[in-house]
C-alpha cells in the first residue's frame, strides 16, 4: 500500500524508542510506531499486508514521518496478535506519552490495553532480554578475542566430502523437529515438554543455529534412520555453518558501527546500549507482573538515571550481568504471586477486533 492509503486509515501513531524511554539524547533518532486498518480488500479479498515500514519518502498526510526510516505501521490484525503474544516492542505502544496522531478508533484500542497483559511477559521480556545478553557476549568476544581467519571446511574435519549446503541442513533439522514434536504429541506424560516444544520459543532457530552435540548423534541417527556418515557429516557442517555465519556477522559489525559506540564498547569491554536495553527490559517485565501496567517512560520508573549510567560506561560488564541474575530470580518469583492471567482471552481480543474495524468503516 501507499503511504497516503495508510496514513488514511491509520489510528494512532506513537513516539517510541529512546524518546518513548526518557532516555534520548540530542543526537537520538525518532522512532515512531502506529496502527491502521487495512481497506475492505485486503479483509475479504486476496490481498494481504501486515505493516508499512518503508516508503516514507512518498507524498503523505502527516510531515513529522517524511523520509524518516524508523518508523512502522502495523496492520490491526497483524498488530492484534502480537499485543497478544505480549511482543514487548509493540506492548509498550500502548503505554505510550506522545501520541502525534490518535483518533477515536485509536482511543478505543488504547482503552482496552488491559486485554493483552497476561503472564506471558515472563517469557517474552526475558527472551528479549537474553536476546540482548546474546549480542552483548557475541560483541564482547570480538572484542577481546577477533576471529583471524575465514572459516574452511577443513578447519572443521570435513577434507574429502562437500558440507552440507545451508537449505540442505535446514530441510533435515525441521524434519528432525517435526519428528520429535510428532512423536510426543500424544503422550501424557510428555504433555509438557510438547507445550515447550510448540510454544513462542523459535525451537526451529536453535536447531538450525546449534550443532548436535556428541551424545546425541547415535540417538539421531536411530530415531530418523539415517546413515551414520550422513549425521556425522550434518554435525560437522552445522559446525561450519555456525562459524562461517559468525565471520560474515564479525565483518558486517566491523564494517557499521557507529564509531561512537565503538569507542564506548573498547573502553568498557561489552555493548553498553545492549546491556541497557537488557536490564530496561528485565524491569519492564518485572513491573507488569508485579503492578499489572507497561511503564514505559524511565523517569516516571525511576530508573532513566541508572538507565543513562550503564549506557555512559559507569558499570561493569560484571556489574551488568549480576543486574541482570538477580531481576530474572525477582521474575520468576512475581510471575507465582501475579494476579494476571497465564494468557489473554482471545475471544475478547477477536470481538475488539470486529468492533474497531466496523468503527473504521470500509
């Protein structure tokens, strides 16, 4: 869709990121996020989009959002289901201070936002979080100890056999995860494993980015009927993909840092933005679990100071990570004394849904 299309039938648009934070700097960029509602063909018809996050360079209605590439927005529906899988980067937008656009359609979403608070926070805030820790060990390690060389084959003890190409390893690892997923399925006393198996944990991406390791491969072989030299092979490819992805990611990081944050990151040995972001997040989850509401601005927190502190380098990579143990021991003890549902009532999430679309109009 245009831009003017969606900025027509757009419902509220939000100021997010640093800003959203009371974390910005001069310097910082605006990051806006909205919603609209798709027209009646992309309902009833074939054609299908989920959000707008490019083309704001195009003639549109609202002069704040030209040209600006930090900027996305979502498609109701689309944004509907991730509200309810208490995604914490579109949660928060509905906990927002500065709306520069907001309608009575928008309003009404916003008076709703309770509908989406259930205790899958826990898990989505520390997934994210982690996910933050992930890139700040990643950093970290290039920092004090850099990848010399391009990754071989050989390197990995794969000399007279060609590896495994990625869409090859990929096809065998989802059959692999299909296959263990089908055979717990109808297990009783599997039942929870199976749930973790098919919850928001992307099992798929962990099998594809981590090889086999040694204990397992007889198992594997066994379970899929596969030759022994083909998993030997796939565990030794996986290997190699692993590393050679890492190399590409190494270059691609020494290539676009910004230089400031470079230096930050020399002198203090770790991403100070990742590990910001880390504990913001931790917090946040901790907060909604404990108090039941997103607080997204830092001042009101009380945080924003301690906040611009790991970002300005005045803690430890150390430092930072005990922050970090001790708010997931705080999470998992909130979650069993929350008062918030183990999930959101998807049949109310549905009905709002239906109400804000007919409120829209075609």
């Amino acid at each position: 869709m245009k831009r003017i299309e969606v900025e027509e039938r757009t419902i509220l648009i939000g100021l997010a990121g640093s800003h959203g934070y009371g974390l910005n700097r001069p310097e910082s960029d605006f990051d806006y996020r909205g919603v609209f509602i798709a027209p009646k063909r992309y309902y009833l018809g074939f054609d299908r989009i989920e959000q707008k996050d490019t083309g704001w360079d195009e003639p549109g209605m609202f002069p704040f959002l030209d040209s600006n590439k930090d900027t996305v927005i979502y498609e109701l529906k689309k944004i509907l289901q991730l509200l309810a899988g208490a995604n914490p980067n579109v949660l928060e937008l509905l906990w927002l201070r500065n709306y520069p656009v907001l309608t009575t359609v928008g309003q009404k979403l916003i008076n709703h936002k309770q509908l989406f608070l259930s205790k899958k926070v826990k898990h989505t805030y520390s997934g994210y979080a982690f996910a933050q820790i992930k890139k700040m060990e990643t950093h970290r390690k290039w920092l004090l100890n850099p990848p010399q060389k391009k990754p071989l084959p050989s390197d990995f003890g794969i000399e007279d056999e060609v590896p495994l190409i990625k869409d090859e390893l990929n096809a065998f690892l989802e059959y692999l995860y299909l296959l263990i997923r089908g055979r717990i399925e109808f297990l009783e006393e599997a039942e929870h494993l199976y749930r973790l198996l098919t919850a928001d944990i992307d099992f798929k991406g962990v099998l594809k980015q981590y090889s086999l390791p040694d204990e397992t491969l007889e198992y594997t072989q066994k379970l899929t009927n596969s030759r022994k030299d083909f998993i030997r092979l796939l565990q030794k490819s996986q290997t190699y993909q692993v590393a050679l992805r890492e190399w590409k990611a190494y270059l691609s990081w020494q290539e676009n840092r910004n230089p400031v944050r470079a230096e930050m990151e020399r002198k203090s040995g770790f991403d100070l933005k990742h590990g910001m972001h880390c504990i913001r997040l931790l917090r946040s989850g901790l907060e909604i679990l404990q108090k039941g509401e997103v607080i997204v601005d830092r001042r009101i927190a009380g945080d924003a100071d301690n906040l611009k502190a790991i970002l300005q380098g005045v803690y430890s990579y150390e430092q930072v990570m005990k922050m970090a143990e001790e708010l997931v021991a705080e999470m998992e003890t909130a979650y069993e004394q929350s008062n918030l549902a183990h999930k959101p009532d998807l049949e109310q999430i549905n009905e709002l849904c239906m109400e804000l679309v007919e409120m829209q109009g075609w």
